[in-house]
C-alpha cells in the first residue's frame, strides 16, 4: 500500500541519524527498500518461518527482525543492522514508524473509497451515516465541490500539487477520478462563501499554471451543509464545468450559481432546440451571418443594447450601426433594439453554440 519510494526515504532518513542499516522487506522475504549497499541474501525461508511464528521480533544472520501488522496479518518485516548496542531499539523504532505510516496511508485510502463512492452515489443513506462516523468525518459541515481539470506535463502530479496547497492537518478531501480530472472537497469556515470559494479556485489555478500546466479548468458547485449532499455539489460542479465550456468559453473558472440561462438550454433536448431555431430563422441559422454581423450583434449584447456605446467600440458611425440593425431586422424579423427581440436573438445564439456542442460530443 505504501509506495517503495516512501518506504526508502524513510529508512534513510533514519539511517542518517542512527548509522544503522534497515531493510523492509514483504511477507515472502522480498526487499522492497534498504539502505545497504548489497541487498539481503535470500531469506524468504528464514522470514517466512518468522511470519508464521508467534515471536514479534528475532534475531537471525546478524539482523534483528521486527514484524509490521495491517489488521493482524503481516504485511512488512523490518531488519537492523549495525555496530551499536541499541540495535534493537531503533529497529523497534524503525518498525514502529512504518506501522504509523501504514496506518496513515490505510485510513487515506479508506476516506478515498468512501468520498468516491459518495460523489457516486454508490452508498445507502445509513451508509454514508455510519462510514463518516467509523472514519471521524463530520457530518454536518459546510463544505463545497470543486472540479479541477487538468492538462499535465507527463513528469508532473496533479494530484500531489493540489495536495500540496492544502496544509496536512486541514479536513479537505482530494482525490482523483481520472488521470484530467481532480475532485477537491473543501471544507468551509461560517464565514467565508462564493468569494472565498473564487478566490481559492483563482489560487489553485495560479498554483498549476506556475507547474507548467496548461489548458487548466476550475468548476464548483453550490456549498451544501450535510454530508449525504456532497454528492448534489459535485453533480452541479460537473454541469458547472460542461456548461461553462459551451457559453463561457473565455472563463477559466465556472461557478454552478454563475451559469443563468445556459444551465437551462443545456438541459433541453436537441430536436426541442432544432425546432426552436427552424421557427425563429425559418432555414437560416446565425452561424449563416457574415462575421461583420455577428461582431455587431455581439457588441450590441455586449453593450447592453446601447446603440451609442456600440457604434463607438466598432469604430463606425452611429448611422452605420443603424443601418446594419435595420438589415439584420430585414433577414430575420427581430429588432435587437426591442428587448423581447434581443432576448429572443441572445436565446438562440446560445441555443445554437449548445447544438454545435452536442453535435461534436457524439463524435
């Protein structure tokens, strides 16, 4: 469960201070880490016969043998080695560090398991009830689900550089779906909200880009204040995310509660939408303007249907903006200076770009 690379730093950082040479080896008496310079002579007879024996500790072939449980079986056997009398007591100690490790990385994994099998939705209520209980989780605590997508460079962790912004003794939750996507649920004080929220997903993203990632996407949800809704705040983080790539493409970081009137077109079904633009356009659709009309139309949205305001950003006469409404009112019978026109264009400009999208996703 524990990685060979922790166990080695392990041992050598304890090699550093004692000048004692340890071994942790795996039931069979294979070795997984060692500070020697020539590793073990085959003892697998020797450890096996040690696994299998009632003593906690031996000492065979000049090493002292100390056994390291995972719920009453063996899982490591740790030796020592070396000139000082305290032997013995530094492997104990040695044994003693990788149980606490173990320990640690166990009780990691089984919080993993249970927040991913709750964002799933895979446990019962009086499940989710009980295992936070068994596992110390606070059940009625404010907390929010982020999304962090990623685009990593091979030699880069995601996963470890969102851990490493989030201090050890903290309650956050930080796992991994996917090798793109990290799913962070954090746990909110009384006082802070969606700023906070902001603020920390600006933070992350900041803390990724420095790693040389790139392409990286930031979505969460609404916080929730029981334990059995989490899973509520992912879905809407997930919705968050997908929607904000459809309609707010240039926003690196997309709140649940920010989406508007995307997150109800995301929801409806492609012939509903098919229908609703053949009905405003007849057999035209935006996409069919020039790339002048759509700047303008865009500009105008922009602007707040500010005529004035528009005409100036595209550095064109007031008359030249006036002439390019009244043409687009020709083409399609809306008048983007009434407000029920202009709603009614905004509408299917979005309705379009999520049949554009839906249409790429199938393939």
């Amino acid at each position: 469960m524990i990685s060979n690379q922790i166990l080695q730093n392990t041992i050598d950082g304890l090699k550093a201070i004692t000048r004692i040479e340890i071994n942790v080896l795996d039931s069979d008496g294979k070795v997984l880490a060692t500070t020697e310079d020539e590793v073990l002579e085959d003892y697998s007879s020797a450890i096996s016969e040690f696994v299998l024996s009632q003593a906690e500790s031996q000492l065979m072939m000049g090493y002292h043998f100390f056994k390291v449980y995972d719920d009453h079986t063996v899982e490591y056997v740790i030796s020592a080695r070396g000139e000082a009398d305290d032997v013995y007591k530094i492997g104990k100690i040695a044994s003693f560090q990788i149980q606490n490790l173990l320990v640690a990385y166990k009780e990691r994994y089984d919080k993993d398991n249970f927040v991913k099998n709750l964002l799933l939705d895979n446990l019962l209520l009086v499940d989710i009830y009980n295992r936070a209980k068994k596992l110390h989780i606070e059940m009625d605590a404010k907390r929010v689900a982020i999304i962090i997508e990623t685009k990593l460079e091979k030699d880069i962790n995601a996963l470890e550089v969102v851990r490493s912004i989030f201090p050890s003794k903290t309650k956050e939750f930080i796992t991994a779906v996917d090798e793109k996507n990290i799913i962070l649920i954090k746990e909110l004080s009384d006082k802070e909200d969606v700023k906070d929220i902001e603020k920390m997903s600006a933070s992350i993203l900041d803390t990724l880009n420095s790693e040389a990632m790139s392409s990286c996407y930031v979505a969460y949800g609404t916080v929730v204040h029981d334990i059995k809704d989490v899973s509520r705040s992912y879905k809407e983080a997930k919705m968050a995310r997908e929607v904000g790539k459809i309609f707010y493409t240039d926003h690196q970081i997309m709140g649940y509660n920010r989406l508007g009137i995307g997150r109800l077109i995301y929801q409806l079904p492609v012939p509903l939408c098919k229908m609703f633009i053949s009905e405003i356009f007849k057999y035209r659709s935006p996409d069919d303007f020039d790339e002048e009309t759509l700047e303008t139309i865009n500009k105008f949205f922009e602007n707040s249907l500010n005529v004035s305001e528009t005409s100036r950003q595209l550095y064109i006469h007031r008359n030249t903006l006036v002439y390019r409404l009244d043409k687009l009112e020709k083409n399609t019978g809306l008048d983007l200076r009434i407000f029920d026109d202009a709603i009614t264009f905004k509408i299917a400009l979005m309705v379009v770009k999520y049949m554009k999208y839906m249409s790429e996703a199938e393939y």
